[in-house]
C-alpha cells in the first residue's frame, strides 16, 4: 500500500459510468444524460436485487402503536426484509413472523418472553444469527449475531400496503434492528458503486440504448446483447468466486443446522 | 469575411455578365442580403445533420451574459426570452441544439440540463429526478423555461442566466466578420442564387400593396 502515489478510486459515483457512456457514444451534451443515468440506476437496482443481494441493516424505533413506518422513516431503497432483532442490554434479539398462522416452533411462556425483554432471563444463549456487516454510529459492526426468535408474544408482521412492520404487543418499543434487501440505490445522490461494477453498468445502458434504437440493425443490437452479457459473466465469476471462506460457510450450516443463506 | 462582404459578393455576380439574364441587375441589397442569410442558415442546419459534430459550429456560438429571469404567473414557472433580436430566433437543429448551453448566474455559474417538454411528469415519476439535482431548462415558443424541479429552488435569488447560441445569420452585424463553412462557398453561393432565381424580381410585381421586402 503506498499514500505517496495516488491511485484512481476503488469506488465510484454512479455519474461516473454515465461519463463513460457519453465517453464511448462521442457524446458529450446534457441531452441524453437524464436517460441514461435513470438506465444506471435501473440497472443496479435489479443487479442488487436478482444477482448480488446487496443486504444493508438499518436501526429503526418502534412507536407507540408498535409499528415502523418505512417511508416516513426514509427507508426508500427497502425492497425485502430479512431479519428483525432488537437489542436487549446489549443483545440482539430476532423476532418471529406471524402472518396470523400458528406457528409451530419451540416456544417460550408470554411471561418469560416479557421477562427477556426486560432483560432479567435467559441472557446466557450463546449461539445466534449472523447480522451483515454494517456501519452503525461510525463504528463497523462486523460480528452481530442475534439470538434465534419463536418466543410466544414476541411476532412481527410487515404490512405490504402501508410499507409498515407491525410488532406485538409485548415487544417494548424501543430500537429494533433491521436487516433488509436493498436496491443499493441511495437517492441522496451519493451512490457509490465498487469499480468493478463500471463496465456491466456502461454496457448495460449500450444496451438499453441500442434495444430501443430503431435505426440500429438486428446485428448491431446483438453486438451489444452480447457485450452485456459477457460484462455480466466477468462481474458474477467475480463476485461469486469460490473461495476458502465459502466453503467454511457450508460447512459451518449444515453441521449447525443453522440458517442457510 | 464580413457580412458585408458576402453580400457585394453576390451583387457583383449580379451586376456582372457571367449572371443569367433573367436575374441579372434586378435585386437590392436588402434582398440579397436576406437570400444569403436563408443559404446560409440552411447551410448550417445541414452540416450538422450530415456531420452530427456540434463544435464544428463552434465560430457561430454568441454568448449572452445577462438574460434577466422573468417569472410566468400562468405556469408559475422562470423564464427568459430567447436573448436573439433578429427576426429569426432560431436555427432548428434537432433537439433544440442551436442553444448550446444554459447557465444560472450564480457566483460559481450553475449549469441548468436540456430536457424536453412536458418530460417532467415522466422524469418526475422516476428516481433520476431524486438522483440528478441540476435545475433543467426547455424551450416553448420562444422563451426558456426553467424546470419547477426541486433543484431551481436554491437559485431562486438568481436574476439573470447566460445562454451560448449557434446564432442564425440576422444575428451578426454587417461589419462583423463571418467564417464560412469550409468547402461550402459554391455551394452556399449557388444556393443563393438559385434562391433568387425562383422569386419574381421586385419591379414585375403590380400590385403595388403587397408587403415589400425589407430595405436595409
């Protein structure tokens, strides 16, 4: 590593492969920027959602009612949740879904679930559910784990309609923690890709752009289908690349029976 | 060569014995003067078409600095008057991109992004809108309306905009020096002659009412 020499960035702005498109296209007006920064945006979206499963955590506060509204908590990028907890004296606790179905798992009474909450039992759990790595207060949380949920009285539900969780009564209102699949689009305007993402990206809006050019003949669209595509197979063998820690992560779940990801 | 210069270039042809002699002698200077200017925009319009290369156009781009924002009660929305003063405003290149750029005249020049009319409602619906926050700019008539975007708020203290123009030919002065298009002399010259050819010269015409050409 050296801080003398600077090397160009590892990240980049979501503007940045726009730039390249325009680079490429010879293009460089403000006409077709709107376009094909909304093609990006799509773009990365759907790679986030079908290919990467880019999972964020966000801390949200349970009100009075028992419910988190998601978009007047400003949760826009929330596509899917994945877990619930919520931190008692420092643990982290998942809840349980209920879509008012019985759910047949080892439960505890209401009484000591209210108890836990309180924090005066049952802290002495050691195994838990892995929590993806997140910032929180200015510090990386790499290793939060919470413990398994299936107490009585201790559910939550998402309400589709009103993009809203609802939690049971039991549970104080206090911060939960909330795992989720994101669109890893952050529309503050500071989106920030890895560089590796640069080329699937340009390509894809060459291609969005060509699919829709009606000047363009079928040859040319599949030249640029087909650049697509083997942009799309370079980032997924990078991405996906099989290594020692994913072994391990087999390994680790089926002889735990633990969550399998 | 000057604006001038182009027109006592065609009246020499004109005067001269190399003209045809149905239009030879028969046509001011002022008419000259605007068959050149027809030529000549057409001119313009065409290389962009058959090149698509807007900095080739580059030595006729004006720029004005101080083009006051005015704001339009019935859209509630800012505007400025195409900053042209000739009779013809503009050169209709695709897209509108005869206006070269638009800037607000904050301390640093805010650049405004073209979008097209009434594509707000569709921008608006989607996340670019969140995303890009530059203010936007479309041209309706002959005004410049800037976007109701949430991002021309910042600027609302903003009295004036610049704006940089590929300049339609009325718009030069008559000493002013004008580059021609490289390679399109003969042609821009036949153009203008054949122009005149097709239009009955001024002292044939008998009904003395019809509105006459401009004398300059």
């Amino acid at each position: 590593m050296s801080l003398v020499t600077p090397k160009t960035a590892g990240f980049v702005n979501l503007s940045y492969c726009v730039n390249q498109f325009q680079l490429d296209r010879d293009d460089f007006s403000d006409r077709l920027k709107e376009k094909a920064t909304q093609y990006a945006i799509n773009i990365i979206s759907k790679y986030n959602i079908f290919q990467s499963r880019n999972v964020e955590v966000a801390y949200l506060t349970i009100d009075a009612n028992g419910v988190i509204n998601l978009t007047t908590a400003g949760l826009t990028d929330y596509v899917d949740y994945v877990k619930v907890g919520i931190i008692i004296k420092g643990k982290l606790w998942n809840l349980s879904v209920n879509n008012k179905i019985t759910l047949r798992r080892t439960e505890i009474p209401a009484s000591e679930a209210v108890d836990i909450f309180n924090g005066t039992s049952r802290d002495d759990i050691t195994d838990g559910y892995y929590y993806a790595g997140h910032y929180y207060n200015g510090i990386y949380n790499q290793a939060v784990y919470g413990y398994g949920g299936g107490f009585a009285k201790s559910y939550f539900r998402y309400d589709n309609e009103s993009n809203e969780f609802q939690f049971d009564t039991a549970i104080p209102t206090t911060k939960i923690v909330l795992e989720y699949l994101s669109t890893g689009i952050k529309l503050t305007g500071a989106t920030v890709i890895p560089r590796t993402y640069v080329d699937y990206v340009v390509s894809a809006i060459h291609d969005k752009f060509a699919f829709f050019d009606k000047k363009l003949t079928r040859g040319e669209k599949a030249d640029f289908r087909q650049r697509f595509i083997e942009e799309e197979n370079i980032l997924e063998n990078f991405d996906y690349k099989f290594d020692i820690q994913a072994y391990l992560d087999m390994s680790y779940a089926s002889q735990h029976q633990g969550v399998k990801r | 060569m000057t604006k001038d210069g182009w027109v006592y270039l065609v009246q020499n042809f004109l005067g001269g014995g190399s003209a045809p002699s149905d239009i030879r002698k028969k046509y001011r200077k002022g008419i000259v003067s605007e068959y050149v200017g027809m030529s000549f925009n057409e001119a313009i319009v065409q290389i962009y078409l058959s090149t698509h290369d807007l900095d080739s156009l580059n030595s006729y781009v004006k720029v004005y600095a101080t083009c006051a924002i005015a704001t339009d009660t019935v859209w509630a929305k800012k505007y400025i008057a195409i900053p042209t003063t000739s009779s013809s405003k503009i050169l209709q290149i695709p897209d509108n991109k005869a206006i070269r750029s638009v800037w607000l005249n904050t301390t640093t020049k805010t650049r405004c992004m073209y979008r097209k009319m009434d594509a707000d409602q569709v921008y608006s619906a989607l996340e670019v809108n969140t995303y890009l926050a530059e203010p936007r700019w479309d041209l309706l008539g002959e005004r410049i309306y800037f976007s109701s975007h949430a991002g021309v708020s910042p600027y609302d203290v903003v009295t004036t905009a610049t704006v940089k123009q590929i300049v339609p030919w009325s718009e030069f002065a008559s000493d002013e020096d004008i580059q021609m298009p490289f390679e399109s002399n003969n042609a821009l010259f036949d153009s203008v002659v054949n122009k005149l050819r097709s239009m009955s010269p001024q002292d044939k015409i008998i009904d003395q009412n019809v509105v006459q050409p401009v004398t300059k």
